[in-house]
C-alpha cells in the first residue's frame, strides 16, 4: 500500500524512527511482524527492504492509524529512506511474518526479553501489545550495547515502566558485559521460576542467545533479521537450516515460518 510518511526523526547514532498513516496496515499488524519497504532510487527498482515494526499508535489493534519503523541508516537504501520528509509518499508491503508466541499463555510466570541494535523494535512492540492483554507478569528486558550511547530504545522501554536491564561491554551503564552474561546472572538469581522468552539483536548475539538457551532448557523464541529479497517466501533467498543430527533436516523460509522460532530448532550455527 501506498502509505503517507508523519515524521521521520534523527534519533542520533545514525538511528532514525519513521512513522507512516497507513491504518489498514496497522490495524492488522502484531508484534513480531515485518513490513517491506520500496527504495525508491534508480538503483533499486525490484529489491524492497525488510524492517520490523517497532509500534503502531495510538494502540495496537483495531483503531491503530499509524505505523512506526525504527531503522539504521547503514546504506543505499536506508540513506534514501533518512531523506524522505512529512507529506512524502512510500510503498509498503505487509503484514509479513508470524506475530511473536503469546509466552503469558505458555504458562510462564518470568518472562524475559533480550535485544540488542535493531532488534529492539520488534521487542518495544511486544512490550506494547503485552500491557494491553491484562496479564498479570509484566516482562523485564534485557538491551545490550557496547557502549551507553549505542543503547537504543532504553527511554522508550522506561516510559512503559517495564523491569529494565542494561549490558554495555565497557560497563559504561549498567551490567559490564554482553547482555546474554547479563541474563544468566539474573535468571540464576531466580532459579525455580518458569522462564520464558523472546530474543532479537545481531547474529552474534542470537547465536549466543540461542546456544545458551539450549543448554539450559530455556523456553526461548528468537527472531531472525535474515535478508529477505521478497518477503513472502517465493525466492527462498532467507532460509535458515534445522539442527544438525535432526531427522528430515531441512530449510524453513524466515519470511512466511518466521521471523522467530524456538532455539532448539535452530542449529548452533546459523
């Protein structure tokens, strides 16, 4: 859909947070989704890119009118996408993906999640559609950096009021180390609760994330930024493979099976 940019804001560090009136598209989006978006440059006709959606407001749910992408500028594409101004028009296709696990229906009574970079979007969005759902626990969030000015989303996150933990690797703000050190050291200060949750961030981190919660028998999604051509599973250009040693091995499609799947199912290296 054709979809009218509101505001585009410099958040700093290269970080920018776009929002669209697109109220048929946000009225049906759920945390966990993705939407793609048209690069409008002579160079990219065909290629659209791929972002998870950070928020949709007022609320989610029905009367939701605009949607909210937080983005990187890293390239061709998002240096076009930080140039677009209020008024201007931009191509969305979605939604795309499968929305995050309900884990207050899983019968979890400590629910976390972990991101890091980008990966905070979709984890904002989750916290959002969490406070609406009446659950009694309220998830605590983990975000890692590797320095205090690179902890993107941390105001946002205390603006909900939802239990917080900061990583920095140079212990510039909170915990010093990365944040997966820094989720083990909490959850074995809580050992005997039933935990679960949602990790998203740099592949080093999910990597990490995921070798970890295998090997303690953690409950844990994770949802993966593979680079996804067309976004609805037709080029097969984003599959991640199943565990090594699995009967029937085989490639799933991120796009249309994902964005998020349990860690036991993904292999140690991915």
């Amino acid at each position: 859909m054709i979809a009218r940019v509101e505001e585009n804001r410099d958040l700093g560090e290269g970080w920018w947070l776009a929002g669209f009136d697109a109220p048929a598209l946000a009225s049906r989006l759920r945390a966990g989704q993705f939407v793609q978006v048209r690069i409008g440059t002579s160079e990219d006709p065909l290629i659209r890119r791929p972002f998870s959606v950070y928020d949709v407001t007022p609320a989610p749910g029905r009367g939701a009118r605009t949607v909210w992408l937080l983005y990187q500028v890293v390239g061709r594409g998002t240096r076009w996408m930080a140039a677009q101004r209020p008024g201007e028009q931009m191509d969305l296709l979605g939604p795309l993906g499968k929305p995050f696990p309900d884990l207050a229906a899983r019968g979890a009574d400590d629910i976390f999640l972990v991101g890091g970079g980008i990966g905070v979007a979709p984890l904002y969005f989750y916290c959002r559609e969490f406070g609406q759902s009446g659950a009694a626990t309220r998830p605590r969030v983990f975000l890692g950096a590797r320095r205090a000015s690179l902890l993107i989303g941390r105001a946002a996150f205390e603006s909900l009021g939802v239990p917080l933990h900061l990583a920095t690797d140079d212990g510039s703000l909170g915990y010093r180390g990365n944040v997966v050190e820094c989720l083990g050291s909490e959850l074995d200060s809580r050992r005997g609760a039933k935990a679960a949750g949602i990790g998203c961030g740099p592949h080093g981190m999910n990597v990490a994330l995921r070798n970890f919660a295998v090997e303690r028998g953690l409950d844990l999604w994770i949802s993966l930024e593979n680079y996804m051509p067309c976004g609805f599973g037709a080029c097969f250009g984003c599959v991640v493979p199943s565990p090594e040693g699995q009967a029937n091995r085989r490639y799933r499609r991120v796009c249309v099976e994902g964005p998020a799947f349990p860690a036991r199912e993904l292999p140690a290296s991915f």
